[in-house]
C-alpha cells in the first residue's frame, strides 16, 4: 500500500472511531445516528437482502457511463473539428447542467416511467458533461508545434485525431470519466428517489419511512464501494492506456 493511501485508511479510521467513541458516550438513538460497527454489520448481515438493490443501482450506473461515452466522444470531437458549432452549442451544454437535477427527475419520471429508463437518462445527464468537456479540453491543448508537423506532413484530419489528437487528450478524458463514474451513483439514486420499485435510493427511501436509520447509512455504504470500485477501474484503464503519463 502506497504512502498517501496509508494516510487516507488511517484519517478515515480515525474518524469512524471518533464517530464511535461520541455516539457511544453521548448515548444518541440509533435511529439518529447509528454506530459505525452497527453500519458495518447490517451491510454485511443483510447483504442478501441489499445484493438485489445494489445491482439494479450498478446497472443504471454502468447504462448510464455507456450511453454518456457514446455521446459525448463523437460530440467532443465534432465540437474540436468545427469550433463555429463548439461556440453555437456551448451555451446549451452550460444551461443543461444549470438545471438543478432534482428539477428534473419528476419530469423524466412522467416521460420515460418508473422503469431504468429514466435512472440511466439522469446517471447520462450528470457523467456526460465532464466526459465531454475534458476530453474537447484535451483536444484542444494539443502542442502547437505536433500540429505543425502533422501538417507539414500532410496528415489528414482523421489521421490526426487517431495519430496525436486522442492520445494527447486520454489524460484529460480519463480525468473527466474519472469524475463521472463518481457522481453517477447521484444521478442514478435520485432517480431512484423519485419512482423506482427496486436499487438502492428506493432501499434508502423505504428504510427511512420505517425508522431503520443503520439499513440506511447501509446503502450509502454500498453506494460508496460502487463509486469508489468504479474509480479505481477508470484508474487502472488509464494506467493501462496512458503509459507515458506514469
């Protein structure tokens, strides 16, 4: 285990134990706050029960990536190749992320009903503005002098884009997926929220109106290994598709 990453298991423990110690002392209910042991245990205990939710939630999750990185490279890359069309759409990219997704998951609801539909459209809502933007980023920070000799070279523009365009942006476009990836689980949750019959936002949902406070914090710690697994996957893609950058 790296250094940082000793560091980062240490703070975290720390302040679980803090959070144990106090809850303990102070003798707060469960149901407001339960211990962290507790958490841990249910997560476990009933991770049957949790299983179900949880790949419904990571389906909707992964949907969403899928769709999001299908339409935003091919638009990063038309948005590169004709600056006029960046310029005429960039104000609708802006204001599509403006609007507070909470507006909008009554509305997706209506449209596209309870089913995963509507969760896969909000997750695809919140991934594919970073993935877009980073890797348009990307694209454009290529070193002038390369563009010059791929030029003077007679390169096509497919022949640049393949040859030097994308491999100089994967850094900032694993950077956005990276940030994707870890907000998906909001997007997907709050659909969830809204209408669902099954994931994790309706487990969360549910075991709140009974009171089962620790059944709760459960399923944000489900919800937690997802991202954090999903993230350390992006990571390992790039350290396999950026070599020159390690």
């Amino acid at each position: 285990m790296s250094k940082a990453n000793l560091i980062a298991l240490c703070l975290c423990l720390g302040l679980l134990g803090l959070w144990e110690a106090w809850a303990r002392m102070t003798g707060i209910p469960v149901f407001i706050l339960p211990l962290p042991s507790e958490i841990v245990s249910t997560a476990l205990t009933r991770a049957p029960m949790i299983l179900p939710h949880a790949l419904t939630t990571l389906m909707e999750i992964l949907l969403g990536i899928g769709l999001a990185l299908i339409t935003a490279v091919p638009l990063a890359i038309l948005m590169f190749a004709n600056p006029g069309f960046e310029k005429g759409l960039a104000p609708f990219l802006v204001a599509s992320q403006a609007v507070p997704v909470f507006a909008l998951a009554p509305l997706l609801v209506v449209w596209l009903g309870y089913g995963i539909a509507s969760k896969v459209f909000m997750a695809w809502i919140i991934i594919f503005f970073p993935i877009t933007i980073s890797l348009l980023s990307g694209l454009k920070s290529c070193d002038p002098e390369f563009r010059m000799l791929f030029r003077l070279m007679g390169a096509s523009f497919g022949q640049k884009l393949r040859l030097l365009y994308w491999p100089w942006a994967l850094p900032q476009f694993f950077s956005g997926l990276k940030m994707g990836v870890t907000v998906a689980t909001i997007g997907a949750v709050i659909g969830e929220w809204v209408g669902a019959q099954q994931g994790l936002g309706y487990l969360m949902i549910q075991s709140n109106a009974r009171l089962q406070t620790d059944l709760v914090f459960a399923a944000i710690l489900w919800l937690t290994a997802m991202g954090l697994g999903l993230w350390i996957l992006v990571g390992a893609a790039e350290k396999r598709w950026v070599k020159w950058k390690n």
